[in-house]
C-alpha cells in the first residue's frame, strides 16, 4: 500500500480535484503510514513531510543519489549524502542544491576504480 498517494486521492490523474470517485463514492483521502502518525490530504501530507523532514531529506537524497549514480548507494556514499543532506538544509532545501552537490561529487564524476581527475596518485 501506498499511504502518501492515499493523501491524494482528491485529485484524478491529470490533477483536477474532486470531491467523489468515479462511481460516486466520496474520495477518502486519509493516510496512516507505518508510523501511525494519520494525516489527510494534501494539505495533512505537507505537514506531515515538514515533521519528519530529516528523514524525508536523508531518503530523498538517498533514491536522487541511487538513480544519478545508476547503482545502489553504498556505505562509502555515506559522505557524500551526509553532505548533501546539509547543503539542502543550508539553501533552503532547493533541487538545484542537491543535483549540484551530486554532479560535482567525486562518486558522479569518475567510474569505480579510477582516481578523482584532480588526483595524481597511481
């Protein structure tokens, strides 16, 4: 199940809100992720983000990192997550930070097994 997409549930697929589903039912947008801490709609789902931020931003920085590197994140990632975590928090949780701090990372720039660019170490 998918709590968070429970939270909206208001809105049909190209984003009109609505008040009922299809067959008439009215929409149930309530959601209990595996925490308990029950929120509904959108406007419950945005409060809820904003309470558990810090772990919203490490799980977030965590899948954009596993998807731009195109392989799982590993412990040696750690670093580079911890400080994409702390640039976000720093610049207003905006995008741009943590794809800039990604793409400039040493792990986005070079292949496993090579040395950073910069690095004249055999």
């Amino acid at each position: 199940m998918d709590p968070y997409g429970f939270a909206l549930e208001a809105y049909d697929p190209i984003g009109r809100l609505r008040k009922r589903d299809r067959n008439g039912n009215p929409i149930d947008a309530r959601a209990e992720p595996l925490d308990g801490d029950a929120f509904e709609g959108l406007t419950g789902l945005q409060a809820y983000l904003l309470k558990h931020r810090d772990e919203f931003t490490k799980q977030f920085c965590r899948k954009l990192a596993g998807y731009a590197l195109g392989r799982s994140v590993e412990l040696s990632d750690e670093a580079l997550l911890a400080e994409m975590q702390a640039r976000l928090k720093k610049h207003d949780y905006r995008f741009s930070t943590a794809m800039l701090t990604l793409v400039t990372s040493s792990q986005f720039r070079r292949h496993r097994g090579q040395n950073d660019p910069g690095d004249t170490s055999p």
